[in-house]
C-alpha cells in the first residue's frame, strides 16, 4: 500500500472534503472555499462499510527519511537569521526617557511569578537589564557574523519610543523620545554596516504599560489606533532603511496567555480559570496572577464600558485577538497608502501555533484515522486559522465563527476590507511544537459531540475538538504521556521536526495564490533540557512511539544532555540537543521547500543570545550565545557550538552566489 506522509494525509483530507462541499463552495472565491472547505466536521470522507477495517501503521510515515544530497539547496535569496525581542534583550528599562511596559509593571509587582534560581538579585525576575544590548549591540553583531546571519530580526519597544504610547505628530513634529529613536538608528546602521538585513517588529508584547492604565490596553478598541500612529511613526523614521515589517508577534500568545490563562504573561489577568501553568510551584505569587489593577474599557465602539479595577472578564482573550488584528491591519494600511510605494518594503503579520498531528495508536480502525485527520484540521483554524484568516481572507474560520457564536465578535464589512490581504506580502510563522489532534471520547469510547452553533462558546468548542498538547492535558500544563518527541527545556515545548513541514503545507494550501512573497519562519528553537522541566514521560513516550513504528520520534537523551547551570563544559556550551533540534526542523523545512514546492522564504533562529524568557526567568536558555547573566557584570557574549553549526548549515545547505 501507498505510504502516506502525514502533511500529505492531511492534504489528502482536505483533497477529499473539497468534493463534499464543492456545490456550497462553487461560486466562493478560492480563498473562501478553503475555509469553507475545513468546516464541515461531521463528515469524515471515508466510504461507509470501511467503518471496522485497521489502519495499516506502516502506512504512516512522518517523512523525513529522505537522503539529502538529492534534494535541491535552499534559494541564494533565503533570509537567514537569527530573532530576538526588545524587551528580553535590551535591558536600560528605565534609561534616556524610556516608559514603562506591561512587562516592566507586572514583572516589578510580581516578582514570584517569574521563575529564577537565584532571587538574592533583584533583575533576575525581570528585563531591567536582560543582555543589556542596549549598551552591548556590537557585540550581538559579532555573534550574528558567527552563523552567517543575513538578516537579523528584533523588535522595537514600543514604549521606549512614546513612553505613555500615543505617539502624535503637532506641527509636523513627532512626540518621540528622541534618545530612543537614536538607539533604533544605530542599531539598523550598524546592520547595514555589516550586510546584515534588519527585519524589524513593532510589537513583542511590550505594551505601555500607560495604554493599560489607561483604557486596558488591548481589551479597548482605542489601543487599534494608538498602535497604527506608532507605526506610522517608525515607518517614517526608519522605513528608508528597514524594507522588512511584522506588525504583531504571536497574537495568540500575547492575548490568551496575557488576558486568560494567568501567571504566565503579561498583564497576568486570567478569567476565572485556576492559573494554570505554574500552580506546581509552590513560590508563586497565585494571588497576585488575575491582576484587577486595569484602566476602565470600552471593548468596541458598541460596547459597555467597563469600570476599571474589575475582576477578569469571560472573553478578554476574544476581544483582545480583535483589537489586535484590526490594530494590525490599520498599520498595514498606513504603511501601503503613504510609504510603501516609495519605500518598497514589505509588511505582514507573524503568527504562532502548533502544527496539530493526528492522532495515531495500534488497532485504530481507518476511520478512526481519518476522523482525527480532520480533527487536525478543525483544530488547526482554531489554533492558527484564528489570526491567520483575517489577515490573509479577511475574516474569522467559519468553524470558528460557528461554534464560537455570539461570543466571536463581528468585523464590519469595512474591517474585513482592511484586514483582508493585509498580510498577502509574506507571513510570518513562528514554530516550535506540534500537538496531537483527536476528536476526545466520552469514557464509554462514543465521541463528545461537536457542540451545536447556540451552545458553542470557547470553552466546549475546543474542549471537543483536540488533544491540546500532549496526549491530553491534566490540571495544569502538565503533559499526559506519550509526549509529542522528547522534552525540551519548556514545559509545552517538544521536539517533532515535521510540524514545520506539515505547518508549512497546511498554510500553503489554505492561502494557495494569496501570499505573494512566501512564508517566513519568523522563530524556532528550543532551550535545552534542563533542571526545570519533569521527564517523567520518557518511557512511556518511547513505548508509544515504538507501538507505531516510528521508535526515532520519541527522541529520548541521556542524563548527561540536561542543562547545568554550574556545568559550563557541558551542554550549557557544547549544546548538542540544540544542534540535533535544528538540524532535524531545518532539513524539514528544506524538504517542505524542494520535494512539497513550498513558498518558504527564510528562516530566523531564536535565538540568537540567552535572555529573559518571560515568566521562565534567565534559566531557560533558548540562545545560541552564552550569558552569565548572575555574575558577569561585563555581560561577555560566549558562542555555543550551535552558533557555529548553523553558520555551516547555512553555506552546505543555501546556494551561495
Ligand atoms: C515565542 C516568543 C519569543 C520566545 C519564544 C521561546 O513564543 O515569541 O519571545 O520567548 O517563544 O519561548
């Protein structure tokens, strides 16, 4: 029998459901078909009196089992990189005028709520002064020439630049922190100087903290235009010289982990869940994790307004998703009717997301299969179809507007005119795991059912539609085993390299024709294993992985591969875990390029130093250099062997002119 690699499964399903659906989609627009297409769960697609028949595991294959040498390089033109953003690289949190960030604010209120070894110093739960590469960035230059970086992608602070956030422009004059601008200045500059591309992100989550004071930051639709004159302002500060534009990073991340799920990010609301992802640990701040402290809101212009200092509000993630998508779209439309024409740059959005696998175990019937192939893609527009559609097709998945209900706000017909094709340029895409995708079952093995339209809230929406994560998630972000690959030094991070190339196709199809410069894999990496994180699911995950026939995927390593701070001769710096993650996804992406013609048109590491990884303090190291960020005043940047590896990766792997 045919092998079937997963993304080409997935694609198959996806092949098969157009037939279904073709007389609803006949009249649709290709974009609208795709979207119509992925919305109809209840069919499977599989012919009936199949029902009973095994699936035959050797049937799947994950696909990259392939010898390199037959496969073409990536294009002379690829942009190569490395990724960082202000707030966990920059430091000088309070030097020449800068403004206070949701960051600053909430990691200075609720220093337990960031994790750290050692708390005896008061920056090491916080980014006050991270790699301090606002003092240091010629050294961060040096470590880009070690991989051969091309491009270099970091973001601005927004509120480094207008410290309460409204930038304004009287008499011709902007209201800017000019030492701020300067330090932009030269850091494109210098870039330039040295042939490397600056791919600049306006927004890394670090809102004014004033704009939270204010109104609520991204809960009130105020904070749209507020964000687009703050672009507004870059594109003409710096846009001579940066030709590269992402609006927002990670949308999702920065609305669900910050308006939902509690301790883990900024502004820490929560609405009304058990703060999930830290409640392990036994030092954390839980109280102060659903901050009240928030400005008074006014979520659209038809909204109540809503009094300040309140308890989470149900849906805060919802609104936020539109307010910054409808933000993002308002600064495209700045950038393409007053600059783009002259500046000839290119702007788009970067979204997060996992590549969502199906489901596969021993003696699973074939339909079994199929029904959890297209559970993979009904969780693949809730997961990412979610900020990628208004973007792209300018406008929420129908899946998602079904069962979302009257809890989805509505875009107006001129809001879909401005966010439809405003991502088109490129899109950004940020990977680093994947999740299993499965329609969950009642204990007596029968299918929770897909909710109705009238019942459907987020809440039962996604509790029937997958796997999250893991096999499934327990209290908190503890993941069931089997484990999606081995477990990497974050709590949710796994290592699978084909989510890059099943993402990759999964985009491809879905916005076929309609992303006119490719995707850009905008950041993937990992931290290394290290003392944080339980394995305590190696076995079973390697078990698992063995039953299917796939024993590589489970990926285990040795003792000696975790992380030791006090070990600098170990893997801290001959980080061979590293190595190996990067290898495996950027033979993937270079597979999804050459045998699945994928548009993929760069790809940036993150990261290029160790920095403050949020709520995971300085400990989870996710960078290619070395910091000693407890003891060493002089913040000496060391190069890791990863660095130098993907400086090779780049020459054996990328035509060279
Ligand atoms: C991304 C985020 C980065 C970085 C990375 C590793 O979600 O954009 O800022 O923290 O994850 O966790």
């Amino acid at each position: 029998m045919k092998t079937l690699t997963v993304f080409s499964a997935l694609l198959a399903v996806t092949a098969a459901k157009k037939c279904i659906v073709k007389s609803d989609a006949a009249v649709a627009s290709e974009a609208e078909e795709v979207t119509a297409e992925l919305t109809a769960p209840e069919d499977s697609g599989v012919e009936s009196g199949e029902d009973d028949e095994l699936l035959d595991l050797s049937t799947i294959d994950y696909g990259d089992d392939v010898d390199m040498s037959t496969v073409k390089k990536l294009p002379a033109d690829f942009k190569w990189g490395a990724a960082t953003a202000a707030y966990q690289v920059e430091g000088a949190w309070d030097e020449e005028g800068r403004g206070e960030s949701v960051w600053d604010h909430f990691t200075h209120l609720y220093p337990k709520n960031v994790e750290s070894g050692d708390r005896s110093k008061d920056f090491s739960t916080n980014g006050n002064i991270a790699c301090d590469s606002y003092h240091k960035f010629d050294e961060d230059v040096k470590m880009l020439k070690l991989m051969n970086a091309k491009y270099y992608r970091f973001s601005i602070s927004w509120p480094r630049l207008f410290p309460d956030g409204q930038a304004r422009k009287v008499d011709g004059k902007w209201n800017v922190n000019e030492k701020g601008a300067e330090y932009y200045d030269m850091v494109i500059n210098t870039l330039l100087k040295n042939d490397i591309v600056p791919f600049v992100t306006l927004y890394h989550w670090d809102l004014p903290y004033a704009l939270h004071e204010k109104y609520g930051g991204w809960l009130d639709y105020h904070s749209q235009d507020d964000f687009a004159k703050y672009a507004e302002f870059c594109f003409e500060r710096f846009g001579d010289r940066v030709k590269n534009w992402i609006t927002i990073n990670e949308p999702w991340v920065n609305c669900v982990s910050g308006y939902r799920l509690g301790p883990g990010k900024a502004p820490y609301r929560c609405t009304g869940e058990a703060p999930r992802k830290l409640q392990n640990s036994t030092d954390l701040d839980l109280e102060g994790g659903c901050s009240y402290e928030i400005g008074p809101t006014q979520y659209s212009k038809n909204s109540e307004p809503l009094p300040a200092n309140r308890v989470p509000q149900k849906l805060e993630d919802v609104w936020c998703s539109h307010n910054i998508l409808l933000g993002h779209a308002k600064a495209v439309k700045v950038y393409r009717e007053k600059f783009q024409k002259k500046q000839k740059g290119l702007i788009g959005i970067t979204v997060d997301g996992e590549a969502q696998i199906p489901w596969v175990e021993p003696g699973m019937t074939k339909k079994e299969y199929e029904n959890n192939l297209k559970y993979a893609n009904l969780a693949a527009e809730f997961r990412i179809g979610w900020y990628s559609d208004p973007p792209m097709v300018g406008d929420y998945p129908k899946s998602v507007k079904e069962r979302m209900g009257k809890d989805l706000p509505e875009f107006t017909e001129e809001e879909k005119k401005i966010l439809k094709g405003s991502s088109s340029d490129f899109l950004g895409w940020n990977t680093y795991t994947a999740h299993w995708a499965a329609q969950a079952k009642n204990e007596d093995g029968s299918y929770i059912q897909p909710p109705t339209a009238e019942e459907a809230n987020f809440d039962n929406s996604k509790k029937d539609m997958w796997d999250d994560n893991c096999k499934g998630r327990g209290d908190g972000w503890t993941c069931i085993p089997p484990t999606l690959g081995s477990q990497a030094g974050s709590s949710w991070n796994t290592k699978f390299a084909p989510t890059i190339r099943v993402g990759l196709n999964w985009f491809s199809k879905r916005y076929e024709g309609l992303i006119k410069n490719g995707i850009v894999i905008t950041e993937n990496g990992c931290a290394q294993p290290n003392y944080k994180v339980a394995r305590a699911n190696d076995e079973v995950t390697k078990k698992y992985f063995e039953s299917i026939g796939q024993p590589k995927y489970a990926d285990t390593y040795k003792e000696e591969d975790i992380e030791r701070e006090d070990n600098l001769e170990g893997t801290l710096m001959h980080d061979t875990y590293r190595i190996d993650w990067y290898d495996q996804y950027l033979k993937n992406l270079r597979l999804a390029y050459a045998v699945d013609n994928i548009d993929v048109r760069g790809y940036m590491a993150w990261s290029l130093l160790d920095n403050f990884e949020w709520e995971n303090g300085y400990e989870t190291r996710f960078g290619m250099t070395y910091i000693d960020f407890y003891n060493d005043k002089e913040m000496k940047r060391v190069p890791k062997d990863s660095l130098e590896h993907l400086g090779q990766w780049y020459l054996e792997n990328v035509e060279q002119n």
